[in-house]
C-alpha cells in the first residue's frame, strides 16, 4: 500500500466563499434573510397556538415563546447572527413568512457546512414548499458557494428530523453520545451527511421530484423523493 493512501488521497482544494445575506429563490418558496419586525408576528401565528403547534419545538434551542414580543426578542439576536446565518422561509406568491431555517458551524477552510435550526409552521408542514426550502439550501451550498461536505445534525430521539434527513439523501454517520445539554436534558446527536460527490444524484432527485409531471391532479405524489434518489443514485 502507497503512503499516500494511509494519509488521504490528496485534494485540489482551495477555500470556498461563506454563504451572505441573500435571497434563495424557488418556485414555490423563498429563502431571504430575517427581517425582524416583520417576521416576528406571522411567524409566532403558525407556530404557537391557536393555529400552531408547540411541539416544534420540542427539540429545539429555544422556544416555545410566551408571547410575539419574546419571539422578536430572539428574531433580533438571529438576525445579527454570521453563524448560524439565518432565513426566514417565505410562501409564494403571497410572501407569507412560515418558517426559519440556517446555515451553521460554517468552516469554508475545509468546505464544510450544516443546515439546521429548521422548523416549519403548521401551514409549511409536508408541502412541496417545505422540501423545495431544504432544495434551495442544499443546492446552494454545493452548486453556487462550492462545499464538498454538508451536514445534518439532530437529537438522536428525533425520529422525525431522522426520517426527514434519510428522506432528502442524507446519509447516516452514528451517534454522539453526551453531546449536548439542551434545555435541562441530556442530548445524543444524529450525525448525517451528504458529499459533493453524492450530491448531484441525489439533485437529480430533488428535481424529478419537485417537478410538475410527478404530482397527479389531485396534488399526490406519484413517486416519493426517496425513490427517486435511490433510482438517481443507481443510474
């Protein structure tokens, strides 16, 4: 065996741009930068009751907030923030704010970055537009800014954030036991990851998926996105 295989295959590698403050475009969605106060009040609407539901934030940093003003509260320090570098998610065509979601532990040096922070409100919940904004970031990362690696972190007691990774083309790395200390609690992390190398089957999936001709007339998928990366993947 050459020594070169006992260091790592050598890597043309030069550092990549950080993500900015800027608006990810979709069809359905836009990814633009938090605006604080015009945020905190829509996005307080469909995450707590009455018409949302404090279970998102379950698993979360923070949250839930007593009331819009402790939401705005929190918006002020995620707007200011580098890293995590925050979005606000945005319905199209009517610009409704209906989720927030990040990129964070960005090391641009060795072309490394996360999505996280993510959660979706009651009316954002299993859309396309839900997975079309993890798309645009993902997309992103990899097609526009250049990173060979993003990552996916989560509670490991999460099963929905697990199923959602595995479901967008993640692939499972294991366990970090005694990771965290969340809210008063012991925290296990998920670790997931998709490569640059990965990437472009698992785009091709997200584009056969997101596209018109695979939703019939009634708005039902005909082939679900894991099928279709898996089929993207094995071509």
């Amino acid at each position: 065996m050459s020594s070169r295989h006992l260091v790592g295959e050598p890597v043309a590698w030069r550092p990549v741009p950080r993500p900015a403050r800027e608006t990810l475009q979709g069809v359905q969605v836009l990814l633009r930068p938090i605006a604080t106060d015009a945020d905190a009040e829509p996005l307080y609407e469909v995450s707590h009751p009455p018409g949302g539901d404090p279970a998102i934030w379950t698993y979360l940093f923070g949250g839930p907030y007593s009331s819009v003003g402790d939401l705005h509260r929190a918006l002020v320090d995620a707007q200011a923030s580098e890293d995590p570098l925050f979005f606000t998610i945005v319905r199209l065509p009517d610009g409704v704010p209906l989720g927030v979601a990040s990129y964070l532990r960005i090391t641009p040096e060795h072309g490394v970055i996360e999505i996280g922070n993510i959660w979706f409100g009651t009316p954002l919940q299993r859309t396309t537009a839900a997975t079309e904004a993890i798309y645009l970031l993902v997309r992103h990362a990899f097609d526009d800014l250049g990173y060979r690696r993003l990552e996916w972190k989560c509670n490991a007691l999460n099963a929905a954030s697990r199923r959602a990774a595995e479901r967008f083309g993640f692939r499972f790395e294991g366990v970090f036991r005694n990771h965290m200390v969340v809210k008063g609690r012991n925290r296990d992390t998920a670790w997931y990851a998709i490569t640059g190398e990965e990437w472009p089957a698992i785009r091709a999936g997200f584009e056969r998926w997101l596209s018109p001709a695979n939703f019939d007339a009634a708005g039902a998928q005909r082939n679900s996105l894991r099928e279709l990366i898996d089929e993207s993947r094995d071509a």
